[in-house]
C-alpha cells in the first residue's frame, strides 16, 4: 500500500480496493492448491470465490446493522455478524466452489 499511496499518488481509497482484490486472489490460490488441490479450470472456481466472497461480505453488512438497529452493541454485533459471515463464506465455499464433482449440483 506503501508504494502506491507515496509514490504513485493513488488515493488511500483505490488502493484498499486493490489490496483487497490482491488479497482475495491470493487465498484462492492458497486454498486451491493447498487446501483441495485444484482440478479443473481455476477461472470458474475464482469466479464463484469472488461471488461467495461478495455475498459474506454482504451478508457482514446487513447482519451488523441489523443488529445494531436491535439495540446491539455496535462491537458487539460486529462479532456476531463475523461469525455469520463466516459460516456463509465455509458453506459457500464447502458446497459451490470446491464441491467434488460427483456432489449433488447446486
């Protein structure tokens, strides 16, 4: 972030979106080579990475705000909506991107 913040002048903003997209890409390939030993073509299974992603972080969202608009402490409700957010990204992942092939299709 260093780099392109001081030297390249990119706002603080763009350069979130880009570590995170950098982030993201590199635990896919983490977890396709190391954790399931990708089989098949890796674009299809980064594309529903990135849609699995997505929809915990949107899922994170909601369920903070939710909570908080329940009267739940904002810290509070941050941890649980993690806990939420990761049981949707396991399921995600578990049953839709890395799923064996004979699995029932989704």
């Amino acid at each position: 972030m260093l780099i392109l913040v001081e030297y390249f002048k990119l706002k603080v903003f763009w350069v979130t979106l880009i570590s995170a997209e950098l982030c993201t890409i590199l635990r896919f390939f983490v977890n396709e080579h190391w954790v399931f030993k990708g089989v098949g073509p890796a674009w299809k299974r980064l594309l529903q990475y990135h849609i699995a992603n997505a929809g915990s972080f949107v899922a994170w969202m909601v369920a903070t705000n939710l909570f908080i608009y329940w009267g739940i402490h904002y810290l509070l409700a941050s941890a649980l909506a993690v806990g939420i957010s990761i049981m949707i990204s396991m399921a995600s992942n578990f049953l839709w991107v890395w799923r064996k092939k004979s699995d029932a299709a989704f």
